[in-house]
C-alpha cells in the first residue's frame, strides 16, 4: 500500500514464489463476451478491472468518459 493508505501500517503484499502460484477462478456469472454488440461495453468494462492497474476509477476513465 502506498504511504497514506489506511491500512498500509497494518497489511503486507506478500509476493509468491513461481512454484506457489495460483490462478484465480471466477465464481459466479460468466464473464460478458465480446462478440455481442450490445455487451460489448460492458466487456470492456470488466476487462479494464481485471487486467489495467488502477487504485481508483478515475485511472481506468478519462474525465471526459
């Protein structure tokens, strides 16, 4: 966490060796596809939170979007 995180005195980011890692798996609805116009935005969306770094939304949006 960076310096004025509120939790940065008390949690730790603890980085696995490459024979102790694990994917994730979703749990829950399916991920929208991307071939369907009417989702696609919404693809986007959820491939912007999983995959773009970001500590707030105003690092995955444009002010102007």
């Amino acid at each position: 966490f960076q310096s004025m995180h509120q939790q940065c005195s008390s949690h730790v980011l603890q980085l696995l060796k490459p024979g102790d890692r694990q994917v994730p798996v979703p749990i829950g609805p399916g991920l929208p596809r991307r071939d369907r116009v009417e989702i696609y935005e919404r693809y986007c969306r959820v491939m912007l939170i999983l995959f773009k770094p970001w500590r707030t939304h105003t690092d995955l949006r444009l002010p102007s979007q």
